[in-house]
C-alpha cells in the first residue's frame, strides 16, 4: 500500500497485476478515506474482470461502510475477516484454504477461525523452554518477564524473543516471554498481574519490555502508572527498531525520531530503565509470486548481551540488602560552571536530592552525614574537584578510573582530555588516568554523589 499512494501507480498495478486475480482481498486501516481512488479502481476492475472482491477493515472494528463494497456474499466476507483479524499462522493458512473452497473448486474444509487471547505465554522454539537435567535440587532461579506484541507472535516475528530468551536463561535466570495486544487495556494488566505474581509460585524479579509508549496518559495530572506499582520491580525498556541497522549506523542520531519518541522519551515517563535498541528490520526474503519483501526484525548479538547482562545485575542488586548496595547519584552539570552545579530549569535539584538521601537512608541504605540543606550539599561538592575551568583548584579524587572509548578520538580531543583532567597514558582510543581522576564528588559511606556534565547516565548496578 506504501507503494501505491499516487494514481499513476495504482493504474498501473491494476492494469498489470489486478487485472489478472480472480480474488481481490483489500484491508484498510482507516475506512475508506484512507484510499479512496484505490477502491475506485478495484470496484472499477473487478466490474470488468468479474473477479470477486473482499472489503474488509485492518483491524477488529466492525467498518459496515467498507464491508459493503464487497462483491462477495456477506457470511463469506465475515468468515474471512475473523480470520485475519484473529491472525497467527494458522488462520491464516485456513483463510487461503476456505477461500481455494469458495472460489477454486477445492474441498479443505478448514476449520472455523480460531481465536487468539489479547494476552498469553508464548511457548517459544528454544532450549529455554525445556527443563534441565539436575543431579540436585539448586536454588530456584529468578523469574524473568519479557513482554513483547501480540501482533509479532501471530507473524512469527520472534527471532530477538528467542534469542534474548536464550541469553537470560544462560545467566541463570527463567525466562517468562509474555505477548500482549496492549498494555494499557484493564483486562490484559489483570492477567499480566496474574502470570507475573502467581499465589503458588515466585514472583518475577524484572521485566524486560519491548512494547511501545507509555502507561502514563500525559494528560492526565498524575500519571497512572499503578501496573509497574503493583509489580514494584525494575522494567527495563527494550527496543526493537522499526528501521533498518543501516540506518541506524550511518544516522548521528542513531534512532530515528519515531523511534526515540515511541521505545525511548515516551516508555521514561513510566519510570523505565531505557536499555538499548537490540533488533533491527531486515529484508528477510523475497518472494516473487507475491511480488514482495518479507521483512523480519533481525536481533543482533551483542546488544542482546548487554540487555541480559543489565537484566541479571538488576536482579543480583534487588537480591542484595540495601544496606550493602553501592549507588552513585548523578547531578547534571551544563554549562560546566560551579553556579550551574545540579541545575534544572524550575526545579530545586539540590533540595530534592537531600530528600532523596533522607528516604534512601529510612529505606536501610548505609549513609553517613547527609547534608542538612541544598546550599550544604553544594558548598560540600564545591569544596573539591569541580566542572567549571575556572576553579582555583582541581585535586585529584581518591577514585581509580579506567575510561575506555569505543571508537578513536582525534588528537585535539585527546589532548584537550588530557589538560582538563590531568590523564597520561593515551593509546588509540583508551585514556587511562595516572593514579586517579578528577571528579567532583564526596561520599557518604558506600553512597556517592557526583556531579557531571552528562546530562542522562545509564548505570550498570555492580
């Protein structure tokens, strides 16, 4: 459909391709506004060929409007709308069955479509499904949730589920792939619960989601988050890119705005832990008879790694007492000048991370002498090491550092690296600090607070 939006092309397809089916299905999304001159031309064929028509909607809403510019009998129309609505392989397969009945003299005989629930378990297709051979009885291993679309499991698009599901399993962990219609339907978050939370079983310990959007309706006052409350575990964000890696690649930006909009800015305000984009579409094929791509996501590799390792360290620190977790707090620093330290437009930063401290330290985390006020807390990290070029002093901080880059720096970069923050010892891309590196920071016991000019920082929990 893409590739038919202009009049020329849509003449030219009827006349070179729809002139010669004896059956024409069309699904739109949107009625019949979407593609009116198209249906036109359909109608206008299928008059003069005498092929039959099928109208039907994209989705599961009833559209009477298309429906009736069918030339097929309505309970014929109908059967086949249950069909590719309900989706999956097998009804889809039958679709084609009850269709070579209809109009190609066969006798399958298929079944009546079969439903498929908004929400279940996706059995899978690898040895994590499959239980293992155990000479003793180990510790249960932590329950994982992965949510992922319905729609991709009626296509079989599940190669990243798959593998992602391999990788948890190889970390120790027993992996739960869960697809969904949506996630902001009641009914599928009241069975969410119930699979994730069983009464006779361990509950899980994080999710790993790889649906778009948000809970959260922006534009209500407070954002109805209560799914993630109730399972009060860490929800890690997993993209699945709806561009290609190509593109990915070559683009700064790397995702594309659509992208970042639906698996990134959208899926923070729940509260998610924005991992990485782990698959990519691909052309999988092509199928000439169909005249077509069939494109599929591809995963790749070491992107699935770093998902399933971030998914198992969240897990060893939800296991770990809180007294004994090492968190570090990151307060933005741009433009780098001290009167800019923890600074963010309309908001006291300072006076709220003194209120993060206090319930941190009521929740059992070991903290020392927490700063009474904001002004303290800055005056305390002011005191030592700071951003801002203009400092009187730069001492180093007792915190041994390797800094690796992934990808070679210029010299310039390098060496203004190196006067800024007193680092010898370059190879091709890898800084490493004599003995120590600035930062600006103080501790509190196995709590530190540090101040950076990265705006957003995704930590790793040891």
């Amino acid at each position: 459909m893409l590739q038919l939006q202009q009049q020329l092309s849509i003449d030219t397809y009827a006349e070179e391709v729809l002139n010669k089916a004896q059956v024409i299905i069309l699904r739109l999304l949107g009625g019949r506004a979407y593609w009116p001159y198209g249906l036109d031309v359909l109608k206008q064929t299928v008059a003069q060929t005498g092929a039959t028509l099928f109208v039907l909607p994209g989705d599961d809403r009833p559209d009477p409007d298309l429906l009736s510019h069918s030339t097929a009998p309505l309970t014929a129309v109908h059967r086949l709308w249950q069909y590719l609505t309900e989706g999956g392989q097998e009804n889809w397969i039958n679709a084609l069955l009850f269709l070579s009945d209809e109009y190609f003299g066969q006798t399958f005989n298929p079944p009546p479509p079969r439903p498929v629930p908004k929400i279940g378990i996706y059995p899978g297709t690898g040895s994590y499904n499959k239980p293992c051979k155990q000479t003793s009885a180990p510790p249960p291993a932590p329950n994982a949730a992965l949510l992922f679309y319905r729609a991709h499991y009626l296509a079989g698009n599940t190669q990243p589920i798959d593998t992602l599901c391999e990788m948890l399993s190889a970390r120790g962990m027993r992996p739960l792939p869960v697809f969904v219609s949506s996630l902001r339907d009641p009914e599928v978050q009241a069975e969410l619960l119930t699979l994730l939370q069983p009464q006779s079983e361990e509950p899980v310990q994080v999710v790993l989601n790889t649906t778009s959007f948000s809970l959260a309706r922006l534009e209500d006052n407070a954002p109805d988050v209560d799914l993630w409350t109730q399972l009060d575990v860490p929800v890690l964000q997993v993209i699945l890119s709806g561009g290609t890696r190509e593109q990915w690649q070559v683009q700064s930006r790397g995702l594309s705005p659509r992208d970042v909009a639906m698996n990134v800015a959208l899926p923070e305000v729940d509260g998610r832990i924005i991992s990485r984009a782990v698959s990519f579409k691909t052309v999988q094929t092509r199928h000439d008879g169909l005249e077509t791509d069939v494109v599929g996501y591809e995963a790749v590799g070491d992107r699935l790694q770093f998902v399933a390792d971030l998914a198992a360290a969240w897990v060893r620190l939800r296991q770990t007492p809180p007294a004994e977790r090492r968190v570090a707090l990151i307060l933005a620093n741009y433009p780098t000048r001290n009167g800019r330290l923890a600074n963010g437009v309309g908001l006291d930063t300072p006076a709220s991370t003194v209120e993060i401290l206090k319930a941190l330290k009521q929740a059992g985390y070991t903290l020392g002498d927490i700063p009474a006020t904001g002004d303290d807390l800055i005056r305390r990290l002011t005191a030592g090491p700071t951003n801002d070029p203009e400092a009187q002093h730069r001492p180093h901080c007792p915190i041994p550092l390797r800094w690796a880059i992934t990808k070679p720096i210029s010299k310039p970069c390098r060496r203004q690296c190196s006067n800024n923050w007193a680092i010898a010892g370059e190879t091709a891309g890898v800084l490493i600090p004599r003995t120590a590196f600035p930062f600006p920071a103080f501790s509190l016991a196995i709590f530190l607070s540090v101040s950076s000019p990265v705006v957003a920082m995704t930590l790793i929990p040891a």
